[in-house]
C-alpha cells in the first residue's frame, strides 16, 4: 500500500468537500423544481 503524503490528503479531502458541497448546491437549487412536482410514489 502506497504511502500518502500529506499534500495527497488534503488533496483528497479537498476533493471530498467540493463533491459534498457541489451536491448539497445542486440539492439546494433543485429542490424547489422537486417540490413544485407532483408526488408520484
């Protein structure tokens, strides 16, 4: 297993982070489209 360096973490972790917040921006924006929707179950 190939040793990380710490510049590789918070490489991650910034990856990480932009993936949630870019996901919880998309929800946040859509959300009111979805809502205006019909339920249909």
């Amino acid at each position: 297993m190939p040793h990380l360096s710490p510049l590789n973490w918070t490489l991650i972790y910034f990856i990480i982070w932009s993936l949630i917040l870019s996901n919880m921006i998309s929800l946040e924006t859509f959300n009111p489209i979805l809502m205006k929707l019909p339920n249909k179950d």
